[in-house]
C-alpha cells in the first residue's frame, strides 16, 4: 500500500498559478498526498482576522509529514511564509524550498529554513517529499 504524504504547500495566492503547477507535479508523479494547505475560498483567508488565519495554518501545518514552500523572491517579503516556517520548525516538520524555473533571485529566508533545496521540476520535488515525508 501506497504512503499517503500529508502536504501544507506554503504559496502567495496572488501566485496561485504556482500553487496549481505544483498540485499537477504531485499528480504528473502519481504522489499519493493529502493537501493541508488553506484553501483559497477558506472563510478566515477572506474575512478573518490575522489570529484566525495564523490559528488555521497552525492547525493545517500540525497534521503534515511535510511543509512546501515555493522559493520565490516574494516570499521573502511575506509575514505569513516566515509564521508557517516558524510553526513548521515548532512541531519538527521537514521543509522542502522549491525554487522557481529559471529564476535569478530566490528567498534567502526560505532557503536558510529549508532541510531541502530543489528546483521547479516535478520529479525533484517529489523525490523531496518521499524522502522528508
């Protein structure tokens, strides 16, 4: 029987293009997983405060057998990437950095935090979470 990896996949939804790409990674790869992260037309992520939102990823991330953070440049400007990175750290959850395709600039932050650094390749990122998750 197949391991079924519990996924918090760390994203911007202003970037949410990266967020489907990466489910298409997970799917391409036939990964079994389970996604914890905060979906897009979630209540708290429209109107709830910052409490509850911060309150919801920890509930999400503490469930997981791995965080995946997109490594873009933004991420380094993100209140909400360096909380979910500091949850992840809290309860010992492995993070995996995926960096951007073709990209010159990445987060320092993410990368500092990670356990590993892969590029924007569906194989490299699966490969990550079979061996962190």
């Amino acid at each position: 029987m197949a391991k079924t990896y519990r996924l918090f996949i760390s994203h911007s939804w202003a970037y949410g293009d990266a967020y489907d790409t990466m489910i298409k990674f997970f799917e391409d790869q036939n990964l079994d997983y389970y996604d914890h992260s905060v979906p897009k037309d979630d209540p708290i992520h429209t109107n709830g405060t910052n409490k509850q939102l911060e309150e919801a990823i920890d509930a999400k991330i503490k469930g997981t057998s791995c965080i995946v953070i997109l490594a873009g440049v933004y991420a380094s400007y993100s209140k909400w990437i360096q909380k979910e990175i500091d949850i992840a750290i809290s309860y010992g959850k492995p993070i995996i950095a995926v960096e951007p395709w073709d990209s010159d600039k990445t987060s320092k932050v993410v990368k500092d935090n990670a356990d590993k650094i892969v590029k924007w390749q569906s194989k490299s990122v699966v490969d990550a979470i079979k061996e962190l998750g």
